[in-house]
C-alpha cells in the first residue's frame, strides 16, 4: 500500500513535507523557465515514493505561481514486482 491513498492527501502531504533546499532553484528552474507554468493552468506531479522531496520542492515553487495542481504518488512496489503496467520489456 502507498504511504498517500488518495489524490487529496498527496496534495495535502506533499505540500507540507520538508525538503532539502538545495533543490529550490532547480525547483524554480524548471516550473518558471523549462515549463514556463503560469498562474491560469492546472498542472501534474507525478512521482515516487523515493522522489518526494523533488516533488515537495515542485510543488512549493507551483504555489508561488499560484497555479493550480495535482499530485500523485506512484507505489514504489509495484514496479519492483516487475509489474510494467503494460509498457515495453
């Protein structure tokens, strides 16, 4: 089972986890240069249980743009058990 069920509870958790802050200003990179998100859109986190606190730093710079989100964490497991859910070999 995934330590976050439910879309709600990601948003809530990750917005609230601790991160490194080295990992602000490619953070911010990323979300206002590479992606050039703006406030009127509605973006998606996908990630993992290994790479939350990337997505944590994410997810902090999306609020500073005041942007709209969703997040989701995929069970670290289940690619493990050598489930590809359908993708190549």
């Amino acid at each position: 089972m995934s330590l976050i069920n439910t879309a709600e509870q990601s948003n809530r958790q990750l917005n609230k986890l601790a991160f490194d802050p080295q990992l602000t200003p490619g953070a911010r990179n990323a979300v206002r240069v590479c992606l050039r998100v703006q406030p009127s859109e509605i973006v998606t986190v996908i990630t993992d249980e290994v790479s939350l606190e990337i997505a944590a730093a994410l997810v902090r710079e999306l609020e500073q743009v005041g942007c709209r989100y969703q997040t989701w964490v995929l069970e670290a497991n289940r690619f493990a058990a050598g489930d590809r859910g359908g993708f190549g070999d």
